[in-house]
C-alpha cells in the first residue's frame, strides 16, 4: 500500500464536523457568558443593549417575562405579612403550651360535655388531654408540624385525618379579609377563657347540621332579617372548620363565635316551630332539639363575656343582637316585653352610638368611617351600606314594637329605648345587592344602586323601612284632624300605591322562591292596611257624605286585596302555621274583615256578597294550626282564635240583627272585643299541661291611651271618652 492510500484512507476515517446551532445570543455568546436564552436575555437587558440582543438564524427564543421592581407599598406590605406570620407562630406555640399545661395547671372546673346532637354532629369537642406526659418541646413540634402542613394547604385535624384544605379562595388581597382571627396586638387568652372557648365550639353543631342551620337561617330568617353576607359568613366558616379540632381554635375572635352561635339558635329555634320539619330533616327526638337549644342559648352567654362586649364595641357583637332580638321582639321565642331582648335592643343601640353608625353622611371621609375587624378595610362601601343597614333596621324594630305594644296593651308604650331615631343622620340602605358590595375582590366597580324594580337581598327591607315611615306619617296626620285634608288623603295615596307597584313588579320579574313570595304577599299588605288606615275617617263619612265615595271604594278595594291575598298564599303554599309572617296576615284579614262587616251593616244590598266573604274567611282561620312552641300561644290566640271568635259573630250578626248606624257597630264591636275566647277555638294540645286561662287575652282594639283624655272622633264635636278607637283596628304592621 503506499503512502498516499494510507493518507486518504485516514482522512475518509476522520468524523464530518457539523455546525452547531448556538441558542444563546449572539452577544452573549461574543462576551463569553452564559444566556439565560430569552429575548431580549437578562445581560442584554441589564447592560441596556436590549437592540443587540440577536439569535442565530433558525432558531426562536423564548419571550422574556415582563420585569417590574416591587414598588415600595408591595415591600412594606411583605414586610407587614412576615411580622404578622411571626406573631402567629408565636401565638401558636403559646396556645399549644398552655392546652398541653399539666392538669393541676387548669382550673378547678371540668370541662362540661355536650351529648351528640344529631346524627349528622362528630363527637364533641373536648379539651385536649391535660397529663404529665407532654412536654413543651412537643408542643413545639406539633405547632411546627401543623405550620408545614398549612404552607402545604393541608390542615390534618386531631385524628390525624386529612380536614378542608387551605386554598388560595380563602386569601383575598394583602388584607386577607374576611377573617375570623384574633389581631397579632389581641392579649393571649387565659386558661379560663380558653377554657370557655373550648365549651363554646363544643356547642356549636358540626359539618352538615351546622350547615343545615347556617343555609335555614339566609333562606328562612335571614330572607327578611338580613344582618349577615353569606358570601363572607361561608369563608369565615371555612376559616373556623380548618381550626376547630386544634389549639389554633383559641385564637377565633369570640365575638365572631357569638354571631355564630345567634345564627344557629335562631335557626334550631324556627325549624322547632315548624313541627314536621323539624322531625323529618333534624332529629326525631325532641328532647335532644331541647339540649341544643340549651347548650346554645348557655354559649351565646360564654362568648358575649370572651368577647368583651359589655367592654368595648364590636360590629359582630351587634350583628348577633340583631339576629337574637328579630325573634324575641317580634313574638316567636319571648315577645318585647322579655328582659333580655329589652337589654340586647339597647345594646345594640349602643353599639351604634359608640362606633358612630348613625351619624354616618355621604359626606364623610372614607378614612373617618368606623373601622372593625367584620368590615373589609379597601372597601368603603361595604362599611356604608352596611351600617346603614344595622342602624335603620334597629331603628324599624324601635317603632314597630313600640306600635305593636301599644296596640297590645291599651295605648301603654312598652319600656325600651325610644328617641334614637332623632339621632340618625345615616341614609336610608340603597338596592346593592351583597355581591356588589364585596365579592372576594378590593371593590367590585359598581358604585350606582339597583333601580327599586330588582330583586335584592336588601329589597324587602326597603320596603319594610318605607311603610314604616308612611304608617309614622299616617299617623300623625290622623292624630292632627285639622290638617288631615281630602287633597293629603289623595297625595299620600299616591306615594302608598306607587310603593306596593314597585313591591308587585319583583312578582312578574322573578321567579321568586317560597319565602319571598310570602314577603311579597305579606308586605302588599301592608301598604294595602296603610290605605285603609289613610282612608278610615272618611271611609265612615262617605256613607252620609257622597263626597268622600273615593274613600269608600279605596278601602273596600284595599279590603278585598288583603283577603284575598292571605288566602292566594295559603292556597299556594298550604301553610296555616301561624308564625310571625302569617301572624301579619292573621291581622291584617281581622281589620279587613271589619271593615267589610261596617259596610255591610251600612249597604243592606251588599250583604249576601259580604256573608259569603266572611265564611270563606272563617274557614281560613278555623284551618289554621296551633303553634308548636308554647310561648307563642299568647300571640296565635290575639291573632288567630280571637279572628274565629270576631268573624263568625260578625257573620250571624249581618245574617240576625245587623247594627243600624254607627253607635250601634261600635257598642257591637266593644261587647265582642270584651268577649273571652272559647277553649275549643284555641285548638292547643290536650295533653299539655298549660292551663290556657293563665294566658291574658290583651284587647284586639286600643283604647285612648289616657282615660281622661277627651278625643274628637272624624272632625265632630262629639267628645268621646273610652270608646272605640277606630284606628286601631287599621294600625297593625
């Protein structure tokens, strides 16, 4: 072979170099650096030679994610949210220290043990177990072991099962609001307060009870007492379940713990009213529905006194009067005249006054609102309409109950705190709904209310406050003869009518639900009473006066809509259960049926048609059922038994010996109202123990409330001294 083949042979054996695609930069590549192979790449960017910043043909670069320096509010607020997980850690490890103190360390008290509620309820939460065995460095290991577990977004309960996750819904901007925890300023709970916290949680019902009682209470209750937003009350309620079974449950604010609580009870409360609701979905066993009303009714008081609340005041706290006392002032548990409502009312009014609620404008700074820990601090908003929700409501409640009482008791005004509504300078609530007030974000966008024909979570209170201030207006003008002109009859008219429009219109809008057409209902009559009290004076004229017949056919029309629409919503939800929405409808036919008795007596030709009226209306009232709860017997006798009792006499007395002129109808009616209520007609249990003659029968018509007063009756010079007042019988809500 020679030497030339040997040469070719081993340059054919050689390996082909192939270019080699270069992914960094050109420049970069030039510099001899390395490339973080992006466009324009960091070196590029830092040496600001970003037009340089080049690749090689054929291969394409990733984008370079935007760069933007933290501005100095991020850093500070960083900054801000490490002290506070420092404060935290801290907490903790002292919460876990003290729950795993030795027994002799406790107090002397044991912690009281709440049997299983339901079915539905896990065991109750106990304290944890106080031995000598733990030591403050487990206590520390536990603390650090559950803090890895939550920057993981898992909270493992006692019994190491896997409980709700931790995900990042629940953390809404830097704030992270709503939440339920104690701020990192708050002292330490004692052995004793942690103690009754514990007996608090242990109290409340879990998993799908408490849910049961919390979605009860927003589609029942809370449909027209309306304290609570449902978005935020469900985070908060998932920020409790994540520390319910672990120390971390030491640092719940109690006054949140009260809402809670107010917000169970209330709910356990209607579901024990209504009979075979409450053994088909809760318990069968009524004693133990006994027991949870008791436990709960014990740790509304435990977290009141945890909370402070008689110490400082607090927007959860007032929150949880409101839904205490939209029951016991209205009839359903205990009625106005109990102690405890009378003090949670003036509480509430307290709180107010000391946050200065009631004194809020349009014109305020957002920094001069109130701030507290239940509203958001980015939102003012949510603070405005919200207080003006809290204050307008207890000043509603103020005058209802003031006029109910006063009807109830012959003209004596119930004890209480009256005057507050001079003091209010806050607006009326407007037509947000709660999603446009705070939906997870810093603000919604939305700064305009809904115009009045939208159905709202706030829209039945709208009207509640509105026929509150027409009833007010109604009154005096009634009270002030001299300026009650057939000219302001007919205005006032006009405002009545265009309120119970804009009420009608949420019916063919909205598909609305069971309880909010029974709002409806009930609200349509009541603007339909304030038409028949408006009316009542020159309804009586019109029949020796042709020139007041507007009158006489605008209450007869009024009449006739409320009975008729008591009856559409017994047809339409075959309910006779007289709690305190069908109480309203119980009145208001009792009045309506009245006036269609004293235009029969006055309209021979009429008779037959208004006979036939009251019987069909008798027959509604003989159907309807007894209350469950004994304390509400007071109320369905005023209501109920004594409706029988008026309309079957009015009936026989149009078919017998009708009353020929006014004196007669009301000497008739005065004998009636005197009247016991037959036994038969209370229709109560026979096996209960309750003798029903212990139960006042306080008078369906008020009388003067002074019996030496004199009182000039429909602008006549007749003086009438402990008669009938004629606008009682048009005076209820």
């Amino acid at each position: 072979m020679s030497s030339k083949d040997s040469a070719d042979e081993a340059e054919s054996a050689r390996p082909i170099k192939r270019k080699r695609v270069t992914t960094s930069c050109l420049a970069c590549n030039r510099r001899k650096v390395r490339c973080d192979r992006t466009w324009p790449c960091s070196n590029c960017r830092a040496r600001n030679e970003t037009e340089s910043c080049a690749y090689m043909d054929g291969h394409v670069p990733a984008q370079a994610i935007p760069f933007r320096s933290a501005s100095g509010n991020e850093v500070e607020a960083l900054k801000a949210q490490m002290k506070q997980l420092e404060s935290h850690i801290g907490r903790l490890v002292e919460a876990a220290s003290h729950s795993l103190a030795p027994a002799s360390s406790l107090p002397s008290s044991t912690p009281r043990s709440y049997p299983s509620a339901t079915s539905f309820s896990a065991p109750a939460l106990s304290t944890p177990p106080s031995t000598t065995g733990p030591s403050e460095t487990s206590a520390l290991d536990r603390t650090f072991l559950a803090l890895d577990d939550l920057s993981r977004g898992v909270n493992k309960s006692a019994s190491n099962t896997p409980a709700i996750a931790l995900t990042p819904s629940t953390q809404h901007g830097v704030d992270a609001w709503p939440a339920i925890f104690l701020g990192t300023d708050s002292p330490i709970p004692s052995q004793r307060s942690s103690q009754l916290i514990y007996d608090i949680v242990a109290a409340i019902p879990k998993d799908e009870m408490l849910t049961m009682l919390v979605d009860h209470h927003f589609d029942d209750e809370g449909a027209y007492w309306h304290y609570v937003q449902r978005n935020v009350l469900q985070l908060e309620i998932e920020q409790f379940n994540s520390v319910r079974d672990c120390p971390g449950v030491l640092l719940v604010d109690p006054a949140w713990l009260a809402l809670l609580v107010a917000i169970s009870r209330i709910s356990l409360r209607s579901l024990v009213s209504d009979e075979l609701f409450a053994t088909e979905r809760v318990t069968p066993d009524g004693s133990t529905l006994a027991s949870m009303d008791s436990q709960l009714d014990e740790a509304f008081d435990l977290a009141l006194y945890c909370a402070g609340a008689f110490r400082k005041p607090q927007i959860r706290i007032l929150q949880a009067f409101l839904i205490m006392i939209s029951q016991q002032q209205i009839g359903r548990s205990m009625g106005a005249w109990d102690q405890r409502a009378t003090f949670w009312h003036d509480m509430a009014i307290s709180i107010c006054k000391l946050l200065r609620l009631h004194v809020i404008t349009d014109a305020m700074p957002d920094q001069d609102l109130p701030i507290d820990p239940a509203f958001p601090p980015s939102c003012p908003l949510y603070t405005r309409e919200w207080s003006s929700r809290f204050v307008h409501n207890i000043v509603f409640m103020d005058k209802l109950i003031e006029a109910i009482e006063a009807d109830r008791g012959g003209g004596e005004h119930p004890p209480g705190t009256h005057g507050f509504a001079n003091l209010v300078t806050i607006p009326t609530p407007r037509n947000f709904r709660d999603e446009d007030l705070w939906n997870g974000l810093e603000t919604t966008g939305r700064r305009e209310p809904h115009p009045s024909f939208v159905l709202t979570e706030i829209i039945w209170q709208i009207h509640g406050f509105k026929i509150t201030r027409l009833w007010r207006i109604i009154t005096g003008l009634i009270r002030d003869p001299s300026s009650f002109t057939p000219e302001v009859v007919q205005s006032l008219d006009a405002e009545v009518r265009q309120g119970d429009y804009e009420l009608l219109s949420l019916r063919s809008s909205y598909q609305l639900k069971q309880i909010e057409d029974i709002l409806l209902e009930s609200f349509h009559g009541s603007y339909q009473q304030r038409i028949l009290r408006l009316h009542r004076s020159f309804f009586l004229r019109s029949y020796t006066d042709n020139q007041f017949a507007y009158s006489q056919a605008a209450a007869l029309t009024a009449a006739r809509a409320i009975i008729k629409g008591h009856k559409d919503v017994v047809d339409r939800h075959n309910t006779y259960r007289p709690r305190f929405l069908s109480l309203v409808f119980f009145s208001h036919h009792i009045s309506a049926a009245i006036l269609l008795f004293i235009h029969g007596c006055f309209k021979p030709s009429d008779r037959q048609r208004i006979q036939e009226e009251l019987g069909s209306s008798h027959e509604l009232f003989a159907r309807a059922r007894s209350p469950v709860l004994i304390e509400n017997l007071q109320y369905w006798t005023l209501s109920v038994a004594r409706g029988k009792l008026f309309i079957r006499a009015m009936s026989e007395a149009l078919l017998h010996n009708p009353p020929s002129d006014l004196p007669a109808i009301e000497k008739f009616l005065l004998d009636l109202n005197s009247r016991g209520v037959d036994p038969a007609d209370l229709d109560f249990a026979s096996e209960t123990s309750v003798n029903v003659t212990d139960f006042s029968l306080p008078s369906f018509f008020g009388l003067l409330d002074d019996p030496n007063q004199t009182y000039v009756q429909d602008s006549n010079a007749m003086l009438q001294n402990g008669v009938l007042d004629w606008d009682s019988i048009f005076a209820g809500f």
